[in-house]
C-alpha cells in the first residue's frame, strides 16, 4: 500500500470530474482522479455520460432517425430505397466505437495533463484522505492525500420495486441501450428525458412504444405552448403517451412482461415483449463518507453544496450529479470549471439561471430560461413573441415544420427571459439564446440582427420580432 499527496484529488471520471480534472492540471496543480467505472470488464473514464448515457443514446438516436426518415421521408423527396432493414448489431458496433473513442479521448486527454489515473472504488477519510480499493474488496489498496477534494460521483437510476430488472424482460436506461433485436412491443415508465429519447430509438427502428407517465402534465419542466406541441407530435409519430398512469405492478409470464396501472379510468392491463424503467435518477452519496466526515446530506441523499459547489467541509468540493441541480452533464462539467478556478483563488461561478436543457427527440425540444408560467407565477409582468416552424422557408424545405420558437421577455425592459424551441436543431439553436441573455441582450436586440436566410435561426429572429408585433411571415 502506497501514500501520495496530490494537490488535489477528484472522484469521479464523469463529465463533471473529468472536465474538473483536466482544469486542475491547466491552472499547475497536480492531480490524481480515481473512477471505479468497467465497461465490459475494462476500467474506463467518461462516467455515465460516455458509457451509458449522452453519448451512446445519441449514437442510437441518429442511426434511428436516419432509418426512420429512409422510411418515411425518402419517398416525397423522390428517393425511392427498395428495401430498408435495420442491422442491430452494426448499429450497436457503430455505437460502442463511438463511445470508445471518446472515452480513449479522455485517458489521452489525462496524460497530456499529466493527470494520475486511479482505478478503483473511493472512500473519504478525515484529513482530506481518500482510500482506494478493489470493487467489491474491503481491503485498501491505495491511500491518496489531497489539500482539496472534488467529490463528481454522478447518480444512479432509480429502482422500482414494483418493476424490478429482470435479465431478457424488465431494464433500465443502460439495458435499453444494449437490446440486441427491436422488440415488437415496448413498454417506458416514466415520459421524462430518458423515456422520451430511449422511446423514439426504439419507435423509430419499428417497436410499438407506450410510455406510461405518473405525471398529468406532460413535461412539467417545459413552457406549456412547448409541451403541448412537442406531445402532439410524438403522439402523431406513434409513441403513444399516457399521462396519469400510476404502476401498479408488473410480472413475467409467456416471455411477455405484463403491466398493471391506474389511470383516471381505473385499473388498466397491458402487456409488453420488453419494459424500460427511467423514473430519475439518484445522487450517488452513499458508501462514500461517514459521519465522522461532517459532510452534510439533504432528505434526497444529494451532497449539500453552496453556490461555489462547497460543502461544509472546508477543502471538499461536490459538482455534477451528486449536488441540488439539473443532472446535466453541461452543468457539471461548468461547475468543474469553476471550482478548479477557485481553488486556484480565481472568482469564477456558475451562471445557474441560464443552463440549457435538452430533448432530443424528434422535433427536439429545448429550453433556457424562465417559461412564461412561471413568470406568471413569480408576477414578472412579461411579453411574449411565437413563430411557428410551418412558417420557416428552411424548416419546409428540410420538411421538418413541426414546433415552434417562444420568446419571454420583461415587459419594462425588453430584457429576454426565456427562449422555448420545439422543433428540428433545437439542440443548436438554444445556444444563441443563451448567449444573447448571458449578454442581457432584449428582444429588440435579436430583432435588429441580421440572420442568414434561409436558416432555421430566422424562427427566432421573427420570435423575437413578434413580441412587438413585427414579425414580417405570420400575421401579428
Ligand atoms: P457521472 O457521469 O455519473 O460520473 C460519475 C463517475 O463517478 C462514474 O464514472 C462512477 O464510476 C464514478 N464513481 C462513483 N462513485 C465512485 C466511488 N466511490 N469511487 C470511484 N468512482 C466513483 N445529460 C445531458 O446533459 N445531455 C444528455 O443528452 C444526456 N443524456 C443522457 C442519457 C441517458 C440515458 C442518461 C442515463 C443520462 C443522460 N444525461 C444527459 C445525464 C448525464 O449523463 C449526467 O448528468 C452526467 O453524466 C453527470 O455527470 P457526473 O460527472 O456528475 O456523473
Ligand atoms: P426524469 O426526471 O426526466 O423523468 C422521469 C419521469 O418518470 C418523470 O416524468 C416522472 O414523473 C416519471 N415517473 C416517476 N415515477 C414514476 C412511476 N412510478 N410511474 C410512472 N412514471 C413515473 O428522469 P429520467 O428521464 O429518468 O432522466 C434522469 C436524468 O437524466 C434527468 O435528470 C435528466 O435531466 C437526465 N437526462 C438528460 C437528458 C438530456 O439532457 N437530453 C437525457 C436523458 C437523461
């Protein structure tokens, strides 16, 4: 068994952890991060993000959509394709290369760092000491001393008791990545991100999908006009979504798995060739520390942190998943950022009102900022600019003219609020507006900038026209 001292030590190889890492070394500290993630059987960095998580389910979404459209779009552009299969195992080979690559990207990144790469479970001891053991061993193998510790541990899906994994039938959001053939039929608890997404892979490749959500409103989170567009379009594409459905139980029998649930009707039976469970996901706290630490943790098991992502241990650092927040990898890889900056004595922060959230669905959807509801709720006295993609040149010539942009602006200040897109590119066109409101840009800023026609960003230049009933191609 060895001890090293390190300047610091962060736990965790994620988006959050790794991004954290890599700044440490940037700003002359040395550092060590320690990860106990196997992907099939090999120590590998990257976190859930990389392994099972934004990329590879992008991976799939792209090759689904590419299929779908081959399928559905060809023929009116005059593409006639014979016949059109979809080969699981290469689309799955495409992925895990993928997945791969940046994950190797990653170790390459560390040694250009000059980042120590520690394989296996940690533990926090008092006196900044972190112990490293073997998966699965109570035996220390290596103990790591540190003036500062970034606890980036991420989070785990959450488990029902009612919908308990089960080898070939019932999986979470990793299993639903690995299917090896397109099931028939295909049942999703909970319509969230992961639902959502996971759900439109396997509609797309030919399963019939029902996605049974607890909720009745779909997408909470979501401006309403953005939600209520967005549900009307996966339910026009097939994904047969039921809001107000409570779970009841499942059991296999005959190779199906058959569901149980309430809704405002009653007890409802349906049955499924395979049933996907992504209901959250929870901070992964536990077996880290123990109270001898003094680290605080809230009634949801997150780590209690402050706005500069301390906790109440001065020295220990939480970011990502682990801590209060949208479990995005954007917002913990910034607040990597910004506690390697300040360990470093720089004054950085995280903006938290302005991290873009994400759907990528097909039309996606995607948001920044607050939703006029919400505003509404607050008494922020607000104007608001719409423009339909039907209207858009590009988004007709791309065929993609479902959705719509939404702009929320202060009605004192002309000062930009909000932006909701749904529709093609979301994904890209959420980040012009979280640059212009980093800038405090208002509407009438975005209304005198020239965009390039024909472009889908054009939506939100008429969006941002039509909260001064400007907008030039729909009626004001
Ligand atoms: P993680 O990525 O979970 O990494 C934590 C790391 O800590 C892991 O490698 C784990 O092995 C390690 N670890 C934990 N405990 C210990 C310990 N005691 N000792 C050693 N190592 C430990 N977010 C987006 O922003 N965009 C998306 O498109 C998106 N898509 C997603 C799709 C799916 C299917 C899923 C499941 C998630 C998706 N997310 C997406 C969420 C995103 O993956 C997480 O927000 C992000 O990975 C969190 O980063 P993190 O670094 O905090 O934690
Ligand atoms: P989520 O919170 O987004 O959605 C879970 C859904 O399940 C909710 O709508 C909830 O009401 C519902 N639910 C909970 N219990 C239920 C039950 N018993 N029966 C029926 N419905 C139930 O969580 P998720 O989709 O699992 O994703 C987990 C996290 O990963 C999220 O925080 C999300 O931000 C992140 N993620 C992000 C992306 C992205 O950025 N594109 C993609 C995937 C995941």
């Amino acid at each position: 068994m060895s001890n090293k001292k390190f300047d610091v030590v962060v736990i965790g190889a994620g988006p959050a952890g790794y991004v954290a890492a890599i700044r440490c070394a940037q700003l002359g500290m040395t550092v060590a991060c320690v990860d106990e993630w196997q992907n099939k059987g090999e120590p590998t960095l990257g976190g859930t993000c990389l392994n099972v998580g934004c990329i590879p389910s992008k991976a799939l979404l792209e090759s689904s959509q590419l299929f779908a459209a081959s399928r559905n779009d060809f023929p009116e552009h005059g593409i006639n394709v014979k016949s059109v299969s979809i080969d699981v195992k290469a689309m799955n080979a495409r992925k895990d290369k993928i997945v791969n690559e940046l994950t190797q990207g990653i170790n390459n990144l560390f040694k250009i760092n000059k980042i120590t790469r520690v394989h296996g479970h940690a533990r926090l001891s008092p006196g900044k000491t972190v112990k490293v053991s073997d998966r699965g061993s109570p035996q220390t193998r290596e103990t790591l001393e540190a003036d500062n510790i970034i606890i980036a541990t991420g989070s785990s899906a959450v488990r029902l008791e009612r919908a308990a994994i089960m080898d070939g039938y019932i999986f979470d959001s990793a299993g639903a990545l690995e299917f090896d053939s397109v099931p028939k039929t295909l049942g999703v608890i909970g319509a969230g991100a992961i639902g959502l997404e996971l759900g439109s892979v396997w509609s797309r490749l030919g399963s019939e999908v029902v996605l049974l959500e607890a909720m009745e409103t779909f997408l909470p989170a979501a401006d309403r006009h953005i939600s209520r567009a967005a549900f009307r379009s996966f339910q026009q594409q097939g994904l047969d979504i039921r809001l107000n459905a409570r779970l009841l139980s499942t059991s296999v029998k005959q190779k199906k798995v058959h569901v149980t649930y309430e809704d405002t009707r009653g007890a409802q039976q349906i049955k499924f060739d395979k049933l996907v469970v992504a209901v959250g996901r929870k901070p992964n706290s536990d077996f880290l520390f123990g109270d001898e630490m003094g680290l605080e943790i809230d009634e949801r098991e997150y780590i209690h942190v402050n706005k500069y992502c301390e906790t109440s241990v001065p020295g220990i650092y939480a970011i990502g998943d682990v801590v209060r927040g949208p479990m995005l990898a954007h917002k913990g890889s910034e607040e990597g950022v910004m506690v390697a900056e300040r360990i470093a004595g720089q004054e950085s922060a995280v903006n938290y009102e302005l991290i873009p959230s994400v759907i990528y669905t097909h039309p996606e959807v995607a948001w920044v900022g607050k939703s006029e509801h919400a505003c509404n709720t607050a008494g922020i006295p607000v104007n608001v600019g719409a423009f339909p993609l039907a209207a858009s040149g590009r988004a007709k010539a791309m065929g993609a003219t479902d959705g719509m942009v939404k702009i929320v602006v202060h009605q004192e200040t002309d000062r930009i609020l909000g932006v909701h897109i749904c529709g093609a590119q979301a994904s890209e066109l959420i980040a012009q507006a979280v640059s212009s409101m980093e800038m405090g840009a208002s509407a009438e800023d975005i209304a005198m900038t020239v965009f390039a026609h024909p472009t889908l960003s054009e939506s939100i230049h008429e969006a941002a026209l039509a909260v001064h009933k400007r907008a030039i191609h729909i009626k004001n």
